[in-house]
C-alpha cells in the first residue's frame, strides 16, 4: 500500500506544480580572462577535448571543443580574416555574436561554437563553427510508398523542419524549440498551423513539454511516454512517421508535430486508431483504389487478431460450425497432436516472433535469408515431426503477414501483443472469450483518449462527415471540412472543387 501511497501523493504533487519555462543562467563575464577561462575549464571538468588556443601574447585566447567544431571554419572565419587583414578586430568580422553572460558563452560552447575572450573586457564573442554530419535524404525504409514524395526525415531537427517548411510555404506554420532533459539539453521542435490548430491541445501539447524533468531525452519515443494521456495502454496514442508529407497532411488537419533532434522519427498528435491505417498512397491512387486497399487493412486488424483465437475455439470447443467437407481434413490434421491446440498456437506464434527479431536485427542479407529458410525449414520440420498441425501453421502464416499489413510498426507489435491474451481467453472459455476479448478491445478503444481527444472517432462518438476518410476513402474535392477529431479552428479545407463546367454544364 505504501507504494501505491507514494504514487499518489507524487502525482498530486505533480498537478499542484506550477510549469515554468526553463530560463538560461545569467553569470556576468569578468574582465580578467584568467578568470573567465579558469571558471569556463572548471564548468566543463576541466575535459581534454576543451581547447584554448592563446592569442595576442597571452592578452586574447580562443575557446572552443575539438570535437564539435570544424577546424577548417575556425581558419576560414577567424583566423583567415584577421591575417589578411581585412578586419582591424575580431569583433568586425560578420556573423559574430556578442555576449556578456559567460553561462551563455559556455551553452555556445556545447553547440560547437568558438568564443573569443580578451584579457580587459567582460564581451565575449560567440562564432558558429560547428562541425556537421548529416544523413543524405531519402526514403523512410518502413514506410515506402508506390506514389508519392521519396524524401524522408534524418536525424538533423533543422533539415527536417526545412523539409516541412518547403511543403508549406506560409506564414501561419509556426515553430517552437526546446530544450529538454537535463544533462543531454536535446533541442525538440513543435510544430502547428496557427488559425488551424486548436490553441488548447498546442497549450496541453506545451504543458506537458515543459514538465518533463529528466536527465536524458534521446528520441520522441523517450518523450512520447512522457506527454501521452494514457502509458500502460498497448496502443499507441502518438502517431510516428518518418514522412514529411504525412506531417505536411496531418498539420494541415490542425495537428501538431513533434521532432527531435537526433532521431528522424515525428509524432503526431492528437490521433485516432483509425490514422494508423492511413497511408499516402490512400491519396495518390484513384480513391476507389484507394478505399479497396485501406478496406484491406482493417481487415487486416480483424486477422491479425483474432484468426488464431477463433481457429483454437473452433477445434477446441465449437467443432459443429465447421463445414461437413472439411470436418475430416480438420480432424485427420490435429488428431495426431499431442497437446491441446492452445498450446500448439502458443508455441508457433513464439517462433514466428523469433524468427521476426532475428530477421531484424540481423544484417540484412542474412536476415532475409533467416526469415525465409528458417520459416521454411522450420515449418516443414514441426509438421512432419508431429509436433504441430498443417492448419496451425497456415492460421499463423496468415496471422503474421495480416500484422506487416498495418503502415504504422508501432501498432503493428500492439496487435501481436494482443495475439496472445486473446489465444488464452479463446482456448479457456471458447467463442465466449473470444466476445469478451473483442468487447474489451473495444470499450478501451472507445475510453481511450489522444490530448483529449477519443481515440476511436469519428466513430465513437459517430461522426458520419468524417465517416469519408475513415473505413472508405471518398474523393479530396468531396472531403470539404477538415475532420472533427483534430478540433480544427478553422473547419473549411476545401472551398471550391469541381465547380468548373465541362462543354457548357456544371460537373456537379
């Protein structure tokens, strides 16, 4: 009870907290450069890759960490300039910054700036020298389209918002930086559409930002856990992509982004379970295309799910709803298991798993050839062995390739993990199991909530105009207002469609 204790009075002491933004420390520099390089060595420990390069016999010295800074852009802007003598002063060189707050200085520092101090005056120049590595871009490995843009996310925050910002050229997209986790300072960006976001979810989405207090932030998936309305949930409640155009469409709905730097992965904030089954390519084919697809998905769901399930209570307890032809192939394939079928389903959909995390984390080469020799291999093996019925291995064949189906891989291994409670429930309690699994999934989909928002809109609560992008996809010019869940300020998305006339007559 006591733990339980704790966590309350935690969590209460957390609603009480006033949320404050973090304000940089304000130290003035001194005039004696000594004692500006002495506190600046003792801030960072003294660290060996903190060079001081010591200028103008002993009265100037230049700052900077080796291992952020490129050496060619400290001889192209500092030292090049001054020995040419195109500049009297280091301070008249161009793109130079001057501070007086050596905390300043030192955050400069850990940016892979260069400072200048000079023995005598408390001004202390700041100069970007910072050395960068980026990825090139291109296509996300997990989320590639048919149709569409090529271009993916890297692991650089600015690039990433510079590839939003080229797909929306207005001034209503607004960015907000901020530095979260203690000892890493990982510069995080919001983005929204002013005029079309709502200002509540922005100022939740700001909130809970500025209350993470952790030492380390490394991704938006350290982060989501953070913000999200409900942890222990097995479903996702921030939609994750790599995409910018899948960002571009979902802040022109009134959502928010979420970008880091370091990782190229986006959250996208408020969702619903039904934007994971969303993919670009549902609006760069024909819409009926486009609807037959994404109707492919969500069965994909019901597959991926139940199938196992179903086929234990089948054989296990409801063996009167099978077909009479089939009765013997049935009957003849798991007579000759040892174990009841619970068991045999269990035991396969481990396998499966293992082999799926092998093939991951394997080069990709052999990884490959795991994935497809070892499901071979082993298939055949546990059939012919005796150890597991041919139909088994056809449910759980259908099952696995039914959770690939789903464009997002985060609910994807939610609905493998959903596999399992629902195979237990099936194999004790038979169809009624089954039910009650369904009717659970069900009822904590339609509670769950996304930044206030329900998760399962538009059809709990229903919601028929957006009924259109949901389960079938109806044509762009049809799709006039702007779906409710993302609590648009601004509802009207499209204006005019098809309102000019074809030989004379209106195509309406």
């Amino acid at each position: 009870m006591g733990f339980f204790k704790d966590l309350f009075q935690t969590k209460k002491s957390q609603d009480r907290q006033t949320v404050e933004s973090a304000e940089e420390p304000q130290t003035p520099a001194s005039r004696k450069m000594s004692a500006n390089i002495d506190y600046i060595l003792n801030s960072f420990k003294r660290t060996q890759d903190l060079k001081v390069r010591v200028l103008n016999k002993g009265e100037a010295a230049l700052m900077f960490i080796e291992t952020l800074t490129d050496q060619g852009k400290i001889q192209e802007m500092i030292f090049t300039p001054l020995e040419t003598g195109k500049f009297d002063s280091i301070n008249e060189i161009p793109n130079s910054k001057i501070t007086t707050n050596i905390d300043e200085a030192i955050n400069s520092l850990l940016k892979g700036h260069a400072i200048f101090l000079e023995d005598g005056s408390d001004e202390i120049s700041l100069f970007n020298v910072t050395s960068v590595f980026n990825r090139s871009v291109r296509e996300p490995e997990n989320e590639k389209v048919v149709r569409g843009s090529h271009d993916g996310f890297v692991e650089n925050v600015m690039i990433n918002v510079n590839l939003v910002r080229k797909r929306i050229e207005h001034k209503d997209l607004v960015v907000k930086f901020y530095k979260v986790g203690k000892k890493t300072n990982t510069n995080m960006a919001v983005m929204y559409m002013d005029g079309i976001a709502d200002p509540v979810i922005v100022q939740k989405m700001e909130e809970r930002i500025r209350a993470v207090k952790v030492d380390k932030i490394q991704s938006p998936g350290y982060m989501e856990e953070f913000i999200e309305d409900s942890p222990i949930s097995p479903f996702p409640q921030m939609l994750n992509t790599e995409r910018p155009d899948k960002v571009v469409a979902n802040l022109m709905e009134g959502r928010i982004a979420l970008m880091s730097e370091g990782s190229p992965t986006a959250l996208i904030a408020p969702s619903t379970f039904f934007m994971f089954y969303q993919s670009p390519d549902d609006y760069n084919m024909r819409w009926y295309n486009g609807t037959f697809v994404r109707l492919i998905r969500f069965s994909s769901f019901l597959i991926a799910v139940g199938l196992p399930a179903l086929y234990i209570a089948i054989v296990s307890f409801h063996f009167e709803v099978i077909p009479d032809d089939l009765i013997t192939p049935v009957k003849s394939s798991i007579n000759e298991i040892a174990y009841p079928p619970i068991v045999e389903a269990l035991v396969m959909v481990v396998i499966i798993e293992l082999i799926r995390e092998a093939g991951i984390r394997l080069p990709s080469p052999v990884g490959q050839t795991i994935g497809i020799v070892g499901g071979l291999v082993i298939g055949d093996a546990v059939v012919r062995a005796g150890l597991v019925s041919n139909i088994m291995i056809i449910v759980v064949a259908l099952t696995a390739i039914s959770s690939f189906v789903v464009p997002s891989n985060e609910l994807s291994t939610t609905l493998r993990l959903l596999t399992f409670p629902l195979i237990l429930l099936s194999g004790t309690l038979g169809f009624v199991g089954l039910v009650l699994g369904f009717m659970f999934i069900a009822i904590h989909l339609a509670k769950l909530e996304s930044f206030g928002v329900p998760y399962f809109s538009p059809v709990s609560p229903l919601s028929f105009r957006d009924l259109k992008d949901t389960f079938i996809r109806f044509p762009v010019f049809l799709m006039k207002k702007r779906p409710k869940d993302a609590h648009p300020m601004t509802e009207t998305a499209v204006e005019s469609g098809r309102e000019w006339k074809k030989d004379g007559k209106s195509d309406q």
